[in-house]
C-alpha cells in the first residue's frame, strides 16, 4: 500500500488523461523502460523523488516503479505541483506527498514524509531532498547509495558542498548532459517560459521589449524563441564572454540599470538572489511583467516589490499586480516562482523525454556503481548521452552518417 497526503484522491481521471498523453510523446523513457524491464534493476530500492510534479515527472516515476522501485514522490515547487496528476499516482501505487499552493512548513513536511521512505536514491531537483538529508535528515545518510540533479541551481548547491567537504554520497549531475541541458535548458525554457508568459497574462509578446536577464543555455533559448514572436530583446549579464555572445546573436547587451526603464517583459534566467531590485522597480514602466524561470523566487525580489508597493491585488490567475506610490502598476506572475510551471504545464513532452531518459541512466549508474564512486558531484559519461541521442533520432526517424574505418583512422592519426 502506498502512503499519501494529496488534495483529494477523487482526482485521478483528469491525471491519467495527461499521464496518458505525455507518455505517447516520451518514447527514449518508454523504451529504456522496456529494455530494463525484464532485468528489473531497481528491485529491492527505494528512490525518493523531489521534481516537479506533473504529467512527465510522473511517468519517469512510473517507469522507475516499472523497473522494479519503491518511489516515493513530492514536488520541487508548490506552484507547480497538479494535484490531478498526484491523485492519478497515488491510484498506481506511488506514494506521494504533495499539494498545489502548500505554504513553506507543509513543503518541508512532504519532503521530508518523502525521505520516511528511507531511500536508496535520491532523485532531485534543486537540491532540497540532498540538503534536508545532510542538515535535519542525517540518520538516514548510511541507507543512501547516491543521487541525480536535474537543474542548474541545483548543481551550484551540491559543489559548493563538494568544495566544503561536505557531501556525503556521490551525485549524478544530470543538468550538465548534452542531452538535458542543451535541449531542456535552451528549447525547453525558451519555449515554457513564453507559454506560461502568454497563458497567465493573454497579453502579446510581439512589439515588446523583451528583458531576458542571465544568458545561459535557458537565456539563450528564451532570447531567440522571444525574438521569434517579434519582440526586441535585451540581455543582461555577468560575463564577459557570454555577453559578447548574445551581443553577437543580435540582441542589445546592457546592466539591469540600464535595461529596467526600457522594457515591458522581464524574466530571469540566473540561478542567482536580487537580479531585479528596489532601484530597478523604481524606474520601470507602469504595467510591466515580471517573471522568473529561475529555480527559486529569489530572483526577483518580491520583498523590495512588497515593500514598495502601497497596494497589491490579484488581477488575473498567476498574476498580482502591486500598484506603486506614484500609481505605477508592476505585474508580478507566478508569485515570482518558475512561470513557466507555475502558469503552465512546463517543458514540452518531447524534450523531457530527453531529460528523464538521462535521469533513469544516472539513476542506473548510481544503483550498479554508487557505493564505489566518490563524494562528488558526477559527470554523465558520454557514452550515456550519446546512446540517449541515438535513440531519440531513431524514435524521430532519423538517421545519420558513421565513420567508416578508414576516416576514424585517420582522425585518430597524428600525421
């Protein structure tokens, strides 16, 4: 029997209708899934999930109780957990924790009812289950054999507890895979973020300026799928070298300062704290919106926006408008969490089959090799990712060349 603390269980139908869906769309994961079945490498562990809970994130949870997995499931954003899709796993035999708009104390609560499990592995994004585990939760530190990252955020926490000595089991960093981070990152993002834009405001993107600050692979697919809907788009950065590249993209290149009186759309892309301020507030336009795809909602500084604001109210679903002391009114979407889950469904099927595809192997790898890797955030081995690659142009139906013997002689000769 599995164990649960859901909205309502009642729910389910609706669930498996999307479960249904994204399932013909992930055909990389099904096939993995198929292949392992039979071999069942995950018979006798248990795997603790923290992502965030939707239609995809419940397949690969499915697939992994397929492979043989006692899973226990919560979400990695309040905001973007559906409580059809819990109700629709809780009827499939998933224990989960999770509720649509938990405050901050029942967040940690179901984090940690997922960790009661006793987990084996940990499947993270944001690094919340592996900081619970190494601060309140370290009872629980000799069961785990290791664990998987899906984000950028994510990544940044767990090598800052490498470089401090601090982590206490290996960690797979599934977010510095090719096949995650150039697709979900860029195509991923670029696309979610203006669906859920689009979806919580019904306002449009073109004619606009566009603001689009951080210029990583989640910035880059933003600016370009921005661009595509006939925005004018800015881009502010820290790096040097990044922004030569966005400049050489064709987009403008300037400091927030410079960029908070031009533009009608702002949104984050960082992985950083206080990238739009009180000074930045104080000089934009009255009806901007303000976004973040950032994994937290510190991105924006709702604390400076509250403060300055003399009156707030929700103007539509997922959108608060905070009306200025000089009657300026700024939009802030999704409670400046990630808008593109919270006021969406989040990255398409396609690209997260990519993702998850990648998930499972780190999972795999950690179940067959954990106990003998070190305390370290770990590369995906590039075998891995090419295999994820090859199977995704086969489910496509696309082919492509091979060397033949003589050409990968003649790359691997020095004369």
């Amino acid at each position: 029997m599995c164990k649960y603390e859901i909205k309502d269980a009642s729910l389910y139908e609706e669930g498996d209708k999307r479960i249904e869906w994204v399932k013909r769309y992930m055909k990389v994961l099904s096939l993995y899934g198929d292949m392992y079945e039979k071999e069942q490498p995950f018979k006798g562990l248990r795997i603790a999930m923290s992502i965030h809970l939707e239609a995809k994130t419940a397949y690969l949870a499915l697939v992994l109780k397929r492979l043989g997995a006692e899973v226990a499931v919560t979400g990695s954003n309040p905001l973007s957990t559906q409580d059809v899709i819990a109700a629709a796993l809780v009827r499939r035999g998933v224990s989960v924790f999770a509720l649509h708009g938990a405050d901050g104390e029942t967040y940690e609560r179901h984090l940690n009812m997922a960790l009661d499990i006793n987990p084996h592995i940990i499947i993270d994004d944001g690094g919340d289950l592996v900081s619970l585990v190494h601060t309140k939760r370290r009872e629980l530190l000799p069961n785990i054999i290791g664990a998987c990252e899906e984000t950028t955020t994510g990544i940044l926490r767990l090598k800052s507890m490498e470089n401090e000595g601090a982590l206490e089991f290996p960690v797979v960093a599934v977010n510095n895979a090719k096949c995650k981070n150039m697709f979900d990152n860029r195509y991923g993002t670029g696309q979610s973020v203006l669906d859920g834009i689009m979806r919580a405001t019904n306002l449009v993107i073109a004619g606009k300026t566009f603001v689009v600050a951080g210029y990583g692979w989640c910035g880059r697919g933003l600016a370009q799928r921005a661009k595509g809907l006939g925005a004018r788009v800015i881009v502010t950065e820290i790096d040097p070298v990044k922004a030569i590249e966005a400049n050489m993209d064709g987009f403008d290149v300037m400091p927030m300062d410079s960029a908070a009186p031009l533009g009608d759309i702002f949104v984050t892309v960082t992985g950083c704290s206080n990238v739009i301020t009180s000074k930045h507030f104080a000089m934009m336009k009255d009806g901007v919106l303000l976004a973040n795809a950032g994994h937290f909602d510190v991105e924006v500084s709702v604390r400076d926006l509250k403060k300055d604001a003399v009156e707030s109210y929700e103007a539509r679903n997922n959108v608060t408008t905070y009306v200025m002391k000089d009657s300026r009114r700024l939009n802030l979407l999704a409670e400046g969490r990630l808008v593109n889950l919270a006021a969406g469904d989040g990255h398409p099927a396609e690209i997260m089959d990519m993702s998850f595809a990648i998930q499972l192997a780190g999972a795999l790898m950690i179940s067959k090799k954990g106990k003998d890797l070190e305390n370290k955030v770990i590369t995906v081995p590039e075998e891995v990712d090419m295999d994820v690659a090859r199977v995704k142009l086969a489910s496509m139906g696309i082919s492509i060349d091979t060397l033949t013997e003589e050409q990968e002689k003649y790359l691997s000769s020095w004369n």
